[in-house]
C-alpha cells in the first residue's frame, strides 16, 4: 500500500512542474560559457544548458539564428539577469521563430549541443561567438511582481492594508518589508 501511495504522490509533484526536463536538468557535465569560449574544439558536440536575453533574431531560408547575451542560470534553468553577462552566442533552429513573438530583452534558456562558432558582426567589430545546434527553446514569461507588500487589495485607510482604517499600524515584525517573488 505504501509503494502505491509513494507512487501516487510522486505522480502528482511530478504533474506541479511545467517545463521542459531538458530545461529544467542541466546536462551531466554542463559546460560553462568560459570553458567552451577558452577551447571550443574541446567542448565540440558537448550538451549544454545555456540562457539569457535575445540581442537578434535572423531567419534564414532553412534556418534560423538568434543572438543571445549570455547570462549564468538559476536552480530551474531561468537567466539570473541579475548578474553580470559574460558575452553572446548564437542559436541555430531549423525551426522559423517569428521574430515578434521571440523579440529582442526577451529570457530564454536553450538546450542542445555545441556546434561550433560562428562569425557575426556586433556593432562595426567581427567576432567569433559559439553557436548552439538547438534541441529545446524555452521562452521565460514575462517577471511581474506582486503588490508591494503581497497583501493588500481589501481594507479601509490610505494604505489599503489588511489591517484596516489605522494607517500607522503596519503589522510590528512583519509588515515593514517588501514582499516580492523570488526565482
């Protein structure tokens, strides 16, 4: 009876999450964005688990190529843009991304393996930038925190806090902080 419970329950937890497992499990050996730009023949054909924000997207006749500003990854695989990038690389899908729907400050992480590099101009400069063989594209929805404390939206006074008309009571320990989300 147990081993049916165990397993209902982890039918259910496993039903919680939404992303793609290739997204959400990074790769047996993940190779780093510095590793693979210090010895790209190396790390040729190597799965990684790369993310950031989308710079530009091409598409091609059989292909398509978007740019990415590279930023270092969460626990669940989202781009922590929090941090400082370390550079760009390139997707290439031989699926058409509509460039409307994948805009540019747009998060997303890929999966796929290293296929290379590839030369494409930022600015007036060439560089060399890796280049990803796409095998999964998440698209991260759009950050929106809630209200400013979490609770609010009924109560009486300027606040329009849970606590009603006395707009200097804020609740001792626990209310002076704001409440955001975290990744």
């Amino acid at each position: 009876m147990k081993r049916y419970l165990s397993f209902i329950c982890c039918l259910f937890l496993s039903a919680c999450s939404n992303l793609p497992p290739a997204i959400q499990d990074a790769p047996l050996y993940d190779v780093s964005y510095r590793e693979a730009m210090q010895n790209l023949a190396k790390y040729k054909n190597a799965p990684v688990r790369w993310g950031g924000i989308i710079v530009d997207v091409e598409n091609e006749q059989d292909y398509t190529l978007v740019q990415v500003l590279y930023y270092p990854l969460g626990s669940y695989g989202r781009p922590l843009t929090d941090q400082s990038n370390e550079g760009r690389f390139v997707i290439k899908t031989p699926e058409f991304l509509d460039p409307a729907i994948y805009a540019k400050n747009t998060e997303i992480t890929v999966a796929g393996t290293l296929a290379g590099d590839i030369e494409r101009a930022v600015g007036k400069k060439n560089m060399r930038l890796p280049l990803i063989s796409a095998g999964v594209i998440y698209q991260w929805p759009d950050y929106v925190p809630s209200g400013a404390y979490g609770y609010g939206g009924f109560g009486y006074g300027p606040y329009n806090s849970f606590y009603g008309y006395y707009p200097y009571y804020w609740g001792g320990f626990y209310r002076p902080y704001p409440y955001y989300r975290y990744r």
